[in-house]
C-alpha cells in the first residue's frame, strides 16, 4: 500500500529559505500540505518564495533572521504555535586548499554549517516536544548535509569537516529522540544547479570535472532535493531515521 506525501496540518520549519535548494524545499512542503515557516537573511529573497507559495494556493510565514543569532531564533521559533519539522538547510562554503585555509573563513564554516545546525536543532525540538501527543504524531529533522559528508573533496577540507560532523550529529539525535518519534536524517545531494554552485561552474574545468565525476552524467537540479525532503518530512518515511538519503547521482558509490 503506497503512502503519500502528506503534510497537512504540520508546521515546517525551513532555514536558508530565500534561495537555492532552501527555496526549494520551502516550496515542495507548502505542497504537500504544510504550513511552511520560511527563514532567511535577505527580505526580498522571502517575499518572492512567499509569493510562489502563495500562487500555489500554500501557506507560509516568513521571518528575516541570520541563523547565527541563537536569541533571534529562539525567539522565533516561541512564537509558533506549534512545529513538526524542520529542515536545517542554511549553510555555505569557500572552497580553499587545506594548507591556505584561513582562520576566518575556517570560523564562518563551522559557525554556519555545524554550530548553528546545532543550536537551530536543539531549539526545534525542545519546541517539538512542547505537544503533548508528540510520540503519536511524530515529527521529523531533516539536516541538510552533502556528498561531501561521505566523501573527501579538494578543497573542501573544512566544508567536509562541518558535514561528517553533521552527519554523526544526526545519528546520536536520532537515538535520542527516537522513544519521541522525531526521526531524524540527512540529505546528501551532489552539486545542485543552485546560485552558489553557478557561480562555481564559471570555471569550466572545474564544472567539466565535477560533471565527469557524477555516473549519470549530470547536476542534481533543485526539485531532486526537495521531493527527498519532502518524502522525509512526511509520514511517507515513519520507519526511517539516524540514516541518510544520498542524491549524488551515483558519486559516492565509485
């Protein structure tokens, strides 16, 4: 018996929301059903995810917030009535070799990619268990991880750190918040056609390279990620947690 993708009556909870695979995964939960909590920096990247969402006859609610800011967020997420997912997908990158990384940029990573994942988590959950029938219900976290979670890249050292860091942080939250039923995965997508990874492709070597490298034979577009989000938010996948769902095309099976 199939299971759709349902999410009516959740609330989901979306960071990095304005752009890239964020606005995509905002989108996709909206329609399956969801009342989606959009987060992002940038005011004007929310309202246009706001306005899409709205075309498609979904609900959503945005907050300008830079995920960093643990109090800001807090305060945020008190403010729901309720929250059933989040996905934990705001992060970044500055590809350097490991011999030049700067200390700095090496701060930004792990700030944004692991510590605020973190905190962003720790802060949902608490909010998660606040419904007094949470363990019928059920809840899901799905963090935003990459192939590079399961594999080295070059010069990627630091971004690989953050993301083999998530991907153990997944499996110790999933144990312990499974008597809870809040499941908790990763996705783990290849380079996905989102503005970052354009601006990465302007070297065409390195987009000949990555293209080289994926089985298929091509990026993973948007869409891919979020519909594996999607299944994951919704009780399509009430037997899976502490596991990762890879959309890489085939890269790290070489």
């Amino acid at each position: 018996m199939l299971k759709q993708i349902n999410l009516k009556n959740k609330v989901a909870l979306v960071t990095g929301a304005g752009k890239g695979i964020g606005r995509a995964c905002s989108i996709a939960l909206a329609q399956a059903g969801a009342k989606v909590i959009i987060l992002s920096r940038t005011k004007s990247d929310l309202d246009k995810v706001a306005k899409i969402i709205k075309r498609t006859k979904g609900s959503s609610k945005s907050f300008v917030c830079d995920v960093t800011n643990t109090s800001k967020f807090n305060s945020i997420v008190n403010s729901l009535s309720r929250l059933d997912v989040l996905v934990n997908n705001a992060g970044s990158n500055r590809p350097e070799h490991f011999t030049k990384v700067k200390k700095s940029d090496m701060d930004y990573i792990v700030n944004l990619n692991l510590k605020a994942c973190f905190n962003i988590a720790q802060i949902c959950t608490k909010k998660m268990l606040l419904l007094k029938n949470r363990k019928k219900v059920g809840g899901s976290i799905i963090n935003m991880s990459s192939q590079m979670g399961k594999v080295g890249g070059p010069i990627r050292s630091v971004y690989n750190m953050t993301k083999f860091g998530l991907e153990g942080l997944t499996r110790g939250m999933a144990l312990d918040l499974a008597k809870d039923n809040i499941r908790v995965n990763t996705v783990c997508p290849t380079f996905v056609l989102t503005p970052m990874v354009k601006n990465f492709f302007k070297n065409t070597k390195f987009k000949k390279d990555t293209i080289r490298n994926i089985p298929l034979g091509k990026v993973a577009d948007e869409s891919d990620v979020a519909t594996a989000v999607a299944f994951l938010a919704a009780d399509s996948s009430a037997m899976i947690t502490g596991t990762s769902l890879v959309v890489d095309g085939g890269w790290t099976a070489q």
